[in-house]
C-alpha cells in the first residue's frame, strides 16, 4: 500500500485525540442582542488532490528507489564491514565483486585516501521519515 499523494510505502494510522463533548454549556446571549441570521450555506470549491510532492521530485525518488533496487540485486550486501571488505579486495586478499554497505565518514575518507574507489549511495526520500 503506498500514499496516493508522496508515492511512499511507509503509511501507518495514527492516534487521534477523542472527541469530548463540553461538562459546561455556554451561555445563552443576552435577550435584547439582535438574533443572528441564519447561516447560509456556501458550497465548498471543488477541490483537487493537493500533492506535496511535485513530479520532479516523484520522478527523483522513483529514480533513486530503482537505483537501490539495482544495488540490491547486482552487488553483495556487506553491512557494517564495507570499509574492511574493499580494502580486501583493493590489496588482492578477496575477489572483487560489487558491495554494498555502511561506512562512516572517516572510513570512506580513509578509502579514498588509499586510492580505493567509493561512492555514497543515495538514501531514499522515506527512509528519512
């Protein structure tokens, strides 16, 4: 199930405060005020869905989602170990093979540093959420 406005998967219920009706009535307005005219209906425009995303943007994630989607399924997932398993691979300990994973700051600068190629992928727009 995705949100017909943002295109993302992460929508869940959330908890709505109740409606509570008063203890205390209001008091009535005095006698000599001028009684209120009725209210006239007015008809509510016609709305359109309002999107909070706009289709570059739509088009943005649609692009990064396909580019993980990519990863996942021609490289090998390697989690935290990133760092550790390129530099295997750079200095022959391991064949080379496409990885994937998490790496700090510091270990993709020390990487780069020792001449061994890196590049960030992107997060997903609703991964931030």
């Amino acid at each position: 199930m995705t949100c017909p406005f943002c295109d993302s998967a992460k929508v869940s219920k959330q908890i709505m405060a109740p409606s509570l009706g008063r203890a205390v009535a209001l008091p009535a307005p005095p006698s000599d005020a001028p009684a209120a005219a009725p209210a006239q209906a007015v008809p509510a425009p016609a709305e359109a869905p309002v999107s909070l995303v706009s289709e570059p943007e739509r088009q943005l994630r649609a692009m990064i989602r396909s580019l993980h989607e990519h990863v996942a399924r021609t490289a090998d997932h390697v989690g935290a170990n990133f760092a550790a398993e390129a530099r295997k691979m750079h200095y022959g300990e391991t064949e080379q093979r496409a990885i994937y994973g998490e790496a700090s700051l510091d270990d993709a600068r020390a990487l780069l540093d020792e001449g061994i190629a890196v590049q960030p992928l992107p997060s997903l727009p609703d991964d931030r959420n």
